[in-house]
C-alpha cells in the first residue's frame, strides 16, 4: 500500500509555502515529496506531499532554522525600507 495512505497527516507545497519555506529550501533540505495524480472536470494533475512528521523534524534541524532565520532578517529590511509593517511574517514561523 502507498505510503499516503497509512493515515498520516502529510503536508502540500502550498502548505509548506504558507509555513515560510522557499521552493528552494524544500528542494534542498527535504526529500522527494510522494506525488498524488488526482483527477478534476479540467484534467488530471499532481499534488506533491510530505509527512508532517518529516517537515517537523526538518524544521527543528539547526541548518534549517538558521537559513529560516536569515531569510526572515533579510525580508525584515525590505518590509522595513517600505515602510509597511503589516506585510511583515510571525518571527516565529518558518
């Protein structure tokens, strides 16, 4: 049986996405996800998942909050520079 279907939660790239993680460091730090084909009235197309448990071991490496950590300072600036600080991110998130 595929591994999707053991029940365990699993996370979308959309998900990752809106957690803070950039395409890059998924395709960096994480392994490949389990491709889902899924079939809708305008075709079929593919959902890349990962298991909760891997994104959350993932985040908690120190390489990976490090690199979380110096994207954040560095969105900070522009945010900053604009001047808008309602487009500024939850520090805690990834």
């Amino acid at each position: 049986m595929p591994e999707i279907y053991n029940n365990a939660p699993h996370l979308m790239k959309t998900d990752l996405l809106n957690r803070g993680w950039t395409t890059t460091s998924i395709n960096r730090y994480l392994p490949h996800p389990i491709v889902e084909y899924r079939r809708s009235h305008r075709g079929t197309y593919s959902v890349h998942l990962w298991p909760q448990s891997t994104i959350e071991s993932a985040e908690t490496s120190a390489e990976v909050r490090g690199l979380h950590r110096h994207h954040q300072k560095e969105e900070g600036k522009c945010v900053a520079d604009s001047g808008d600080s309602a487009a500024r991110r939850d520090p805690g998130s990834f």
